[in-house]
C-alpha cells in the first residue's frame, strides 16, 4: 500500500518460491488483493496510529512459482477463504507433466530462439514506463474490441452463463466462471499491447486469449 500511495502507481509482486509468499501476511489480506485486482479508482488502508493510506488508479500484478506441496498446505490452511473470497478465481493456474525418466542430455547448448525478443520488448516497455513516471505524466491508454471481437465476447460470455446452470460444465466451479470473461478481455488486451498492434482487439486476437484461458 505504501508503494501504491498516490495517484497511477503500480506494483509487481512476482517470487519462485511461493511457500514465501503463502507464509507472508500478505496473503492475510486477500480482500485487499482482490481489490486492487478490481483496478478500483481509490483503494484505501487504515494503519495504527490513524494512519490513512490512500491510492487512486493502482495497478498491481501477482506472478508465483510453486511446488505442489506449499501450494496444498496453504489451501489446507487457508484455502476455503481463498475460494469463498474469489481470489483464487483471479488467477490463471498452469501446471507441467513431469518429465522424469524422459529427458535427455545433449552435447550442445538449447538455443533460445524466442526469449532475447521477450526480453527486448519488455525492456521497451519498461523504459517507456520509466520515462512517463519521470515526466510526472502516466498516461492511461484506452484498448478498444473491434466489433466483431465485441459480438464474440458477448456470445462466449453467454455460453459461460450457460455453463453454469446445475449439472453442466462449470457449475461446480462458477466463482472461476464469473471472472473467466473479464481474465480473457484482459489477456486479450495485454497480448495486443505486447506484440505492438495498433487500433482496436480483433478478432483473432481475442480467439488467441480464449484458447490460453479456456
């Protein structure tokens, strides 16, 4: 919150080793979590001594590496509020088949073909975002869906209602489900930012968000 105080400041909460981060108070605080990932206009914190803290237009980011153990034993812990509250439900979860017993040594060193573009395009960003904090001006640009794109998300957004009735696909799961949408419309977003396209979402794009979400 202190690093939020003020006005469009953003943070960046990203570990490898999330049995840390379970065992931090901030994961006491999901209804703050939850909050600043709703991008409210004003997230407020009331601190010892009468102290007020207060951020407008926050942006915050949550990344976590980790094993199967932590993870449950936080869940066991914690886990009935972490679903009842819907945070669990504002992240994207993704997990790998081990590869123990199938991987082989090469003599050679993997090429990484694709990361060193990664890392240039995010060096981009950061300095264009460097540069605006610097001037005082932070500007909040609006993405727009392109109008097939639109009619595409309201139709998925009326099959996921669907889904939810009893019996079917996601009614055992509808706290993922109500925020299923709004997590597609937001990649769809970053992946448009990211790859440099100009003017509205498309179509394809969104199409691309749907599949890595659902």
């Amino acid at each position: 919150m202190e690093a939020l105080e003020g006005d469009k400041e953003s943070v960046a909460i990203a570990t490898d080793e999330g049995a840390l981060l379970f065992r931090s108070s901030l994961m006491s605080s999901l209804g703050l979590l939850n909050c600043l990932w709703d991008t409210p206009d004003t997230l407020q914190m009331d601190r010892a001594g009468d102290e007020h803290i207060t951020a407008t237009n926050p942006c915050g980011s949550i990344f976590i590496l980790t094993q199967d153990g932590p993870f449950k034993d936080y869940n066991k812990a914690r886990g009935s509020m972490a679903k009842s509250s819907g945070h669990w439900a504002r992240y994207l979860f993704a997990t790998s088949v081990s590869t123990t017993g199938f991987r082989t040594v090469q003599p050679t060193e993997k090429k990484w073909i694709y990361l060193p573009r990664f890392h240039d395009r995010m060096r981009e960003l950061l300095d264009k975002y460097k540069t605006m904090i610097e001037s005082g001006n932070v500007i909040t640009e609006i993405i727009e869906f392109s109008d097939d794109a639109k009619d595409r998300w309201f139709a998925c957004a009326e099959n996921i209602e669907l889904l939810q009735r009893p019996g079917q696909y996601l009614s055992d799961i509808v706290d993922f489900a109500s925020k299923v949408m709004e997590i597609i419309a937001r990649l769809a977003a970053v992946i448009h930012y990211f790859i440099g396209e100009t003017g509205k979402i498309t179509l394809d794009t969104l199409e691309r968000s749907h599949r890595l979400v659902w």
